[in-house]
C-alpha cells in the first residue's frame, strides 16, 4: 500500500481513538448535569467516579497512543506492552469500526492498521516456532478461476502451471517445510486451525476477513498479510510471494536463536 495512504490510515485510526474518548467524557458529562438536578448526594458521588476515570481515562489514552505510535513506525515494546497493546487494540477496535459505521468512514482503513499493528506486535515478540509449527493459510480466490484442478482439499493438486500465485507458494511450503492450506471460509479455517493446532499462522485474505480472523483466533499470533485484487474482490486475487517468505524466514530465523 501507497505510503501516503498507509499515514492517512494511521492517522485516522488514532483519530477515532481520541473521538471515542470524547464522545464518553461528553456521555459522562450529560450524565452528571442530568443528576445534579435530581440528588445532589448521588451527584457528588457520580462526579468523583467520573473525574477519576476521565483522568485515569485520559492517561491510558496518552500512554496507548504512545504505544501506537512505536507500533505504527516498527519499533519494539517490552512484553507487558504487548500484552496490554493486544488486549486494548481488540477492545478500542470493535468501537471503532461501529463509530466508523456512523460516521461513514471506510471500514477497511481502520481493518488494515489494525492488522498492520496486530502484525508489528508480533514483530516485536520474541516468538520461536519451527518450521512445521507454521499454518499459512490462504484464500480459494488466489487459485485462477478457469482452473480445472481445486485445491481447497489437497493444496497439492496443483499442477504447478504458473498462472496463479499457488505454484509459488507450493514452492515456499516445500522450501521451508510449512503447513499449507486453502480455506474457503472461517468455519474451514477454524476447522484447519483445530486440527493442525499451530504456533504461529500467517493469513492472507482482504482487511475484513483479516481483522475478523485476527480477533477469532486469540491464542495463536496471527500475521495478516493483505492480498492483491487487480480484478476485484474474489477472483483471481495476488499475493506478495517476498512478503510470505520474509514472514515465514522470521518465524523460523526467531525459533533458531
């Protein structure tokens, strides 16, 4: 993606976390000036939970936006940040896309920097698998439409023909001794994921199916990487080959240390 486009997406993200922040302190205000006029006994004790949450509120806010911007420029956090980062990033995210919803901004922006910081998160892990440890799982709309050979039962019926990024991929499975499988779904995907049980998936899909896979699957880190469409959503998609086998040589390079 376009490094202007990613900036503006990263901005806006951050955006709609202090937008959020806003639109609770404003709740939280009308709150207590509606309880003020009725009991001024509760109004003195909604007031003082109030204040201390909006101050603690306002802290995390600045400290998590800290955060996000290490995440955002590839930098490392220690293990306590992460665990936090992953917990508030799946919390603030759910808010943030129904807040995108009513104020009519593009879901996919916000569903591609969070996949982005999901995926610098595990960056900055000292995670160590081996190879075999490693699912890649990929969507059925990499394989060329016209092809007679399905691969969403045995990935290895591909009769290596080029023409789709699946040849290449097979490739990289064979070379790096990785799990490799074809889902038509999430229902599939989690059937696959139950099954292999990994340490460590990399996922190619678009932003929603991205997203929604990251925050399905909480046990198992998730590296989304984002998938090409140069005729549209669903058919014939493209993947960055240099991007898979980097992610697949940072996993086995961490897991070798």
């Amino acid at each position: 993606m376009n490094r202007r486009i990613t900036d503006k997406n990263n901005f806006l993200f951050i955006r709609m976390i202090f937008l959020v922040l806003f639109v609770s302190l404003f709740m939280a205000g009308l709150s207590i000036y509606l309880i003020k006029s009725s009991n001024i006994v509760l109004y003195n004790a909604i007031l003082n939970i109030i204040l201390i949450g909006s101050v603690l509120s306002t802290i995390l806010v600045f400290m998590n936006g800290i955060l996000i911007v290490r995440l955002l420029k590839g930098k490392k956090i220690n293990s306590l940040s992460r665990i936090w980062m992953d917990f508030f990033l799946r919390y603030i995210y759910i808010i943030i896309i129904y807040s995108s919803q009513i104020l009519r901004v593009d879901k996919n922006r916000i569903r591609y920097v969070f996949s982005q910081l999901n995926n610098n998160l595990i960056l900055s892990s000292g995670l160590k698998v081996k190879p075999e440890e490693i699912l890649v799982l990929l969507p059925h709309c990499l394989q060329k439409t016209t092809c007679p050979h399905k691969i969403t039962v045995d990935i290895n019926n591909c009769k290596r023909c080029g023409l789709c990024d699946i040849n290449g991929l097979v490739e990289l499975k064979d070379q790096y001794n990785v799990r490799l499988f074809v889902a038509t779904g999430g229902t599939l995907a989690r059937k696959i994921i139950n099954e292999i049980r990994p340490k460590a998936i990399i996922a190619v899909a678009c932003e929603r199916d991205l997203s929604s896979g990251i925050l399905d699957v909480k046990k198992i880190p998730v590296m989304g990487i984002l998938n090409e469409r140069p005729e549209g959503p669903c058919i014939n998609t493209r993947v960055s080959l240099d991007k898979i086998e980097e992610t697949i040589k940072f996993f086995i390079e961490k897991g070798k240390q």
